[in-house]
C-alpha cells in the first residue's frame, strides 16, 4: 500500500494541478493526504474539490518539515510518497517506483530524476549511478550537493517510525534526513527516468537562501565525520563558507560575513588559490571601516567581474 503525502500552503494557484496529476497515475496511490498548513489563501476551497478521493488534515501554520511530519503519521501505507503542493508527478512515476519497490525489498528509499520547470528551468542534480546506489559514494555525493529531489522519494513508513520525524523549524530539514538515514545503514535506489516536474517560482527562489545554506552548513558540521574524505570535506566548507559570506555581504551583515570568510580560509587547503584570494579580499575589505568599505567592497566586486569575463574569454566592456 502506498500513501501520497502532500504539504500544502498557500497553494491557490498549483495545488489542483499537483492532486490531478497525483490521482491520474496508472498506479494510483492507495491513498492520498494533504496537510493544509494553516493557508491563507484559497487553499482549502481548491482541496474541497477532491474531498471525496483524498483525506484532508488542517493544521495552524508550522512549516514544511512540521506539515510532512503530520502527514507522515497520518499515513496508513507501508510506503509515503512525498510531494510538494506545486510539483507536478509524471504520469508513470509511481507504476516505475512500485517495480522498483518489489524488485528490490533491501532498499527503504526511492528517487528519481527532476526536471525543474517555472522561473527556472533545468535539471536537478543527479547521484552517481542508477538503480541501487553504492552507499559510500552516494555519501560523498550528497555531502557535496543535496542531489535528492525531496517529492521523488518514496520512502518506507518503518524507516520514518525507527529514525524518527524531520528536524523541524530547519531550512534543510530533507538533506538532513537523507544524511541521517545513510548514517543508519537505509540504502537508497535511483531512477534516472525523470519522474516529476519540480516547479520553481518566487517563493523558493528567495530570501531564504541564506537560512537553507546555514541550515546546509550546519547539517554538513553534524555528519562530516561520516564522510572519510578530509579533502572533500575541506573543499565543501572552503566552498559553502564562502557563499555564506557573499549571502551576509548582500545582507548588510557585514561583521558575520567577514567571520564566515575567515572559516572558509581554515579550509583553504580545499580550495583553489582562486578562492582563497577571493576569501582573503572579502575578508579585508570587511576589516575597514564603514565608509571604506563599501568603496573598496564595490571595486573589489567590479575586478572579480572582470577577471571572470577574461577568464572566459569574454573582451571587457567598453566605458
């Protein structure tokens, strides 16, 4: 039996769509439930129109992790199907998975490939391989890059009830948990068959980038030594660190910015000397005082502009 699980708020404007495709699978779930996280909007009249083919549960507004927690308790399947309230699945994904499923009962998580649609457009990260994924290598790879598509899992209700919920109130609530089920011996399995559309749109493209890459950073300080690798963890920090300080510069924070740079230095011996220069120019520059500062801070993102148009082969532009 297979639930889909669905985290809702305000999605006026996706959630119909979502629940359409969800329902018109050739293996339609067993069941489907919505958590409508205390929206705003016309959310609840949209969910009102599929009543009488999925379960409805209403919560006050709490977050992501917190909505699929529920929906995760709510489910009766002995596999969840997790979906976001603006993605879109593809029409076979869940017959694909179900094969997978009964050809391979040591596996605990499903994925598949994304295709990302929207103000963006793309493809989402892939793990190395297909099909049952080598446990180490796929650590490595997730400690580099979040290089799961969180509403392609399907994932094993037993697993949710031994490990336990998503980490609440956390802006890499999903990456944390894949960590933490590698960390418990669950093994995954990957289809390199795109499997949903994965709508990208104003809301999470924006201002909590720089929440999710602390939360990122944070997850990777929890499992790093998990990862035997010390020059990957080096070159991941050197590299998240880094994109912190710029995310802090940006936000006018500039005392934790130049702090963030100064963590990315210790891990210095992962990055290029590039990007060492870079850390150590921010770094500067953000010991001056304020007026100085920003001068310095402009002309300095005016030479890194220029350097990386020469080092494309790109002529500088005229004045």
């Amino acid at each position: 039996m297979i639930t889909a699980v669905v985290a809702a708020y305000d999605a006026e404007r996706w959630i119909a769509e979502t629940l359409e495709a969800i329902l018109a699978q050739t293996r339609p779930p067993d069941e489907v439930v919505v958590v409508d996280d205390g929206s705003t909007d016309g959310t609840p009249q949209e969910l009102e129109r599929f009543a009488d083919r999925i379960k409805i549960v209403r919560q006050p507004n709490r977050g992501c992790p917190a909505a699929f927690n529920r929906a995760f308790r709510e489910a009766r399947g002995d596999f969840v199907a997790m979906c976001g309230a603006d993605d879109v699945w593809e029409r076979r994904k869940l017959e694909w998975q179900l094969e997978a499923i009964q050809a391979h009962p040591e596996v605990d998580v499903f994925l598949g490939h994304a295709v990302l649609f929207g103000r963006l457009q793309g493809q989402h990260g892939r793990p190395p391989g297909s099909g049952l994924l080598d446990s180490s290598e796929f650590r490595r790879a997730l400690f580099r890059d979040n290089c799961v598509c969180a509403p392609s899992v399907v994932i094993r209700r037993s697993v949710f009830e031994r490990l336990g919920p998503f980490v609440e109130d956390f802006g890499a609530d999903d990456y944390e948990y894949w960590m933490r089920c590698l960390r418990a011996g669950v093994r995954f399995y990957y289809d390199p068959r795109p499997l949903l559309a994965w709508r990208q749109h104003e809301r999470n493209l924006s201002a909590q980038k720089l929440w999710m890459a602390q939360c990122t950073y944070e997850v990777r300080t929890w499992y790093e030594g998990d990862v035997g690798d010390s020059a990957l963890r080096h070159e991941v920090f050197a590299d998240v660190l880094f994109r912190i300080g710029r995310m802090l510069v940006d936000e006018g924070r500039p005392r934790e910015a130049r702090t963030a740079f100064l963590k990315s230095l210790r891990h210095g011996r992962g990055a290029s000397a590039w990007d060492n220069l870079r850390a150590a120019g921010w770094a500067a520059v953000l010991s001056l005082p304020a007026g100085a500062r920003e001068r310095t801070g402009e002309a300095l993102i005016g030479v890194r502009r220029a350097l990386e148009n020469l080092r494309r082969g790109r002529r500088p532009a005229l004045p």
